[in-house]
C-alpha cells in the first residue's frame, strides 16, 4: 500500500522549514520512498530573532515560548499547504504529516537540578486543523522516556535509506550540529551507531552575523581568506564534549550564542576572516577527532558521505578531505541524492514507522534502554478516527 507523507523540520541552523512530500510504500527495513518535492521556506528575520531568543535562557519567557508554538504551528501547516501546491498534489490526499519541530532547548543528560529533558515545538494541533491530516510530532521524548538522549533519531531512516553491502559508509550531516551515522556493509538495524560530532555551521554562522551581517559564509569564501589559529582549535577540541564516549548528542546550549561571543571577547587581536576559518576548522577537525577516536576503532570506513547545508562549503570540505586523507570523502549529491531533504523526508518516514506501531530509535544511537515507538499522534479536528487511522496504516 502506497501512501503520501510530508515531512517537516526546522533544525539547529533556524534557517527555515524544510518540507518534503514522500510517496511511501511499506514500513520497516522493506520501506521504499519516491521524494515527489522539497521546498525549504526560510523565516524572515523577525521570526528567526524570536526563536533564537526562546532558545535563549536569558532572553526567554514563558509567555514567548507559549505564543511561539502556536504561531511555529501556523507556520508548519502553511509550509505543508505550500509544498502540496507547488506539487499539484491535494491537501486532502496526503496520509500523514511527520513534524520534527523546533527544538527550543535539549538537556541530554540530567545537569544538576536540570532534569534530563528535551522541548520541540510547534503545536500539531494548528497544523492537524489546518490540513486536516493526521500528524505525528514529539518524536523525541519517548526515546527520552526510555532513557536515551531523544537524538539521533535520523539514523533509523539512514539505514533504511543508504545501506549498502558493498561499503562501509559514515554519514556525516553538518547542519547547524554535526552529527554522524556509521553504516557497516553487513549492518543489522541494531549494528548502526550515531552520535553528535559537536559542532556543524552554529558558530560560523553566528560569526558571519556579528562581523558580516550575513547569516552564513557563502561556499565558505571568507574562510577561505582568513588564516586559522591551530592552538585556539587545539583548546577548544579538548573540552569534555570531544572526550565523552557515544551515544551523546548536543546543541545550541553548548555551541550557540554563548561561545561565540566568549571566543570574540577573547581573541580581540584576530581579523573575523581568522576567526571564521578557525571555526570552519574547529568543525572540520571535531568531525575528523571524532572519526579517528570513536568510529574508525569499530569499523573502517569505505566512504564518508557528507550533507546537511555545510556540505555546501567548499573550505569545510576541503578541510575535512586534508584531515581525513585516508577516507573517501564526498557530497551526498554526489551519489545522487539530495543533501538539503534528507531530514524532511527522515521524519516523514519515521511518521510512517509510528502510525504502523514500529519502533523507530535506535538504541545504539540514543542510548536507549529499548526501541520505542516514537511521537505523539493528533487526530484531526473532525474526522471518524478509526479510518482515519486505518486509511493512515493503522495495522502492522
Ligand atoms: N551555499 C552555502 N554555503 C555555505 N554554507 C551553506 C550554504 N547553504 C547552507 N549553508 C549552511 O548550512 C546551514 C543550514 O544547514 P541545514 O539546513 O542542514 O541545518 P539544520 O537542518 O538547521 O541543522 P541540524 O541538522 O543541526 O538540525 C546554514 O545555516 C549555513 O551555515
Ligand atoms: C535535540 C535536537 O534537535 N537535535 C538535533 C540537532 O541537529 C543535528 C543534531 O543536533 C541531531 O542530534 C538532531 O537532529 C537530527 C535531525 C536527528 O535527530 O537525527
């Protein structure tokens, strides 16, 4: 049985909402997907200012956060009735909506008083009202409720999606975090491990908007100028992020606003083109770091596949392929698929996992006690539930 799913996600970066329209066939290791359309629809800049300040611990109030989730929610169906149109495909058609949401803070490990918990928002009833679909949100907290970290979760559908039994491959995603998936050639689901490399784009990004008034650093163009201070990127990769064995995951909490304003202050005397490279660096050699100390003990990697919207900057890259010399470094366009979708359509499928009551998470990638059936299921406004579900797979 074939059905449509849209996926939503609106990651680390809060570039905007990714979109992506999947046909879908199956469920489990059988599933087969068709990417009928992507479309990333970017915030303008007075959303992206009030997000980045419900991140921010001290810019955030209850009441901001509370309004935010709806207005995210309007957000995110208005991104699902887009993407449907620019398709010609009918709202009505679609099966069901996988929405990631935005996360607004992550505690991956109990800190103090700091339960160990994680907040994505962008209420799924607005968006189930507003299409009428049924959506699945909240991936993460039941992974987290089975004591793993709630991330990684793209993985699952990693394995589903690029195994092959030929290579051992690594799926290194540099999205605002960098976060990698070690796929080997006679992978079982359970074999595949994935953790949070540490930083992806957040803290070139956040340079580029101080110095440049730019929100990224085009192909890397103004690392390319700068000249990068090794013994900086020598400190910064011994903090305990980098020695912490996996599973660990990681966010804006630990790379986002606060550190980059620490390393401004404390390196008056470098030019923003210096500082931009070294952090281009400090990303490409905590990706390499984290290889060499953690993945290439366990399995030789054949390929590492890069994506996610760093994969766009030629510096990194370069970078990366000169502190991994012995690895075939490449682009995910460059096996043909698209680096911008990939974690749109992971949550459309891993939608599909939940309303046909498959476990989704992986435990060796989470930290999970178990596998787990992921997200929380809204029902739309007014229609008959049990066919609902029924039309949305409701049987195993
Ligand atoms: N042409 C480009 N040149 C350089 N960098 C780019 C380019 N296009 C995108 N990027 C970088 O990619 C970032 C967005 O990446 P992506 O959409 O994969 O992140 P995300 O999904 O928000 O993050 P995460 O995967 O951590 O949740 C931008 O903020 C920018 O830093
Ligand atoms: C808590 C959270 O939102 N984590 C994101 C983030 O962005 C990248 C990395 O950090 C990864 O751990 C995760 O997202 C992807 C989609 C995942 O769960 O696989």
């Amino acid at each position: 049985m074939e059905r449509l799913a849209v996926g939503l996600m609106s990651g680390t970066s809060v570039d905007g909402i990714d979109a992506a329209l999947v046909k879908i066939k199956g469920h489990g290791e059988n599933t087969e997907i068709e990417l009928l359309h992507y479309s990333t629809y970017s915030y303008n800049e007075e959303m992206k200012k009030s997000i980045l300040a419900a991140m921010d611990p001290a810019n955030s109030t209850v009441a901001a956060i509370c309004s935010l989730n709806f207005k995210l929610g309007k957000q995110f169906a208005e991104a699902v009735k887009r993407v449907c149109m620019e398709a010609d495909v009918p709202l009505a058609e679609i099966d069901v909506i996988g929405s990631h949401g935005q996360t607004i803070y992550h505690i991956p490990q109990q800190e103090g008083d700091l339960e160990k918990s994680t907040l994505q928002i962008g209420e799924p009833a607005i968006i189930s009202y507003e299409t009428g679909s049924v959506v699945v949100s909240n991936f993460r907290t039941m992974d987290m409720a089975a004591g793993g970290e709630g991330a990684p979760l793209v993985p699952y559908t990693e394995y589903i999606l690029y195994r092959n039994p030929e290579k051992n491959r690594a799926l290194q995603n540099i999205g605002g975090i960098g976060n990698v998936t070690v796929i080997q050639k006679d992978a079982a689901m359970d074999d595949v491990f994935a953790f949070d490399t540490g930083p992806g784009n957040m803290i070139m990004d956040e340079l580029c908007k101080h110095f440049k008034g730019i929100s990224y650093d085009p192909k890397g163009k103004i690392a390319a100028e700068g000249n990068v201070q090794h013994e900086l990127v020598d400190h910064w990769l011994s903090m305990d992020y980098f020695l912490k064995e996996p599973p660990k995951s990681t966010g804006r909490e630990l790379f986002g606003a606060d550190f980059t304003s620490r390393i401004i202050q404390e390196n008056p005397h470098l030019s923003p083109e210096d500082l931009i490279a070294t952090a281009t660096y400090f990303t490409a050699a905590s990706i390499a770091k984290s290889c060499r100390d953690f993945v290439f003990p366990k399995t030789p990697i054949d390929e590492l596949i890069v994506g996610g919207g760093g994969s766009y900057n030629q510096t990194l890259l370069a970078m990366l392929k000169e502190l991994l010399p012995e690895v075939m470094v490449m682009t995910q366009e460059e096996i043909g698929l698209s680096s911008e979708a990939k974690e749109a359509v992971a949550f459309a499928l891993l939608a599909n996992e939940t309303i046909h009551q498959q476990c989704s998470n992986i435990p060796n990638a989470t930290g999970a006690s178990k596998p787990v059936i992921l997200g929380n299921i809204t029902l739309p406004p007014n229609g008959d539930a049990k066919n609902i579900l029924q039309k949305a797979g409701n049987h195993r």
